[in-house]
C-alpha cells in the first residue's frame, strides 16, 4: 500500500470568532484521520498581529502548503491569508484544491473559483469527495 496523501487545512483564522477557527478543522481532522496525513495550521500557538511571528506565521503555513498533496479549504467568508494559501498551492504548485462554501457557485469570488479545483456546499462532501478521489 502506497504513502498516505497530506491534506491542508486552509481557512480563516484572524478574526474569527472563538474556536470557530479550530472547530471545524477538529471535524475535518476526524473525518480525514483514517486515510491521509492532517496539517492543521492551528497546531502551532502563535498569536496574529504580533510583530515578532507575522513572519514565521506565514512561513510555516506556507512551508505546509509545499508539504501536502491536497488543500482543504473553508471558503465560509473573505480571508486575505486564505486566498493567498490557495493562490500559492494552485498557480504555483499545481496542487488540487477542494473548497467548500455555504453559498451558491454564483456567489463565489472568480478567483475562488479560477483556483479551487472543486467547490462543494459543505466540509462532510469536501471530505468525501477526498476520501473517494484521494483514499489509498
């Protein structure tokens, strides 16, 4: 059996309200364990708009982009460091890109829709749609 596929866990942190950031990447990390490898940006205990780790912040969430093989994106509302996770892993990297958004298609920014492979409603679909594309 080949390597476990990584998948990255991008969305809204800044600003988000408490533990919404986390939630639903504790659902995703749960629904996903079982078949890939989870980066969860959330597991390092950073703190937003402090000088001194704005840097490594965008770094090592980078740095997890290159690592993984698929972006997980909540695409729930306008996230400047999100757009920029899934500019960098589509237009640069060639990496597949699976969002989803509680809005319809037609709601969706164009570059949202230029760089996510697949918008699905829902993060239960997003993981299944990689668990049945993406699973070993």
């Amino acid at each position: 059996m080949s390597e476990r596929k990584t998948v990255y866990l991008s969305g809204p942190i800044m600003d988000e309200h408490e533990g919404a950031a986390r939630e639903w990447r504790n659902v995703a990390a749960r629904l996903l364990a079982r078949h890939f490898l989870v980066l969860d940006p959330m597991r390092r205990n950073f703190k937003d708009r402090e000088v001194d780790s704005a840097n490594e912040i965008v770094e090592f969430d980078l740095q997890d982009v290159r690592d993984c093989d698929i972006v997980l994106v909540n695409y729930s509302k306008p996230s400047i460091g999100t757009s920029m996770e899934v500019f960098y892993a589509a237009h640069d990297l060639g990496r597949f890109v699976v969002s989803f958004a509680p809005f319809t298609f037609k709601d969706c920014s164009p570059w949202m829709v230029r760089f996510s492979t697949k918008i699905l409603p829902s993060l239960e679909a997003a993981c299944q749609y990689l668990i049945t594309h993406f699973a070993q």
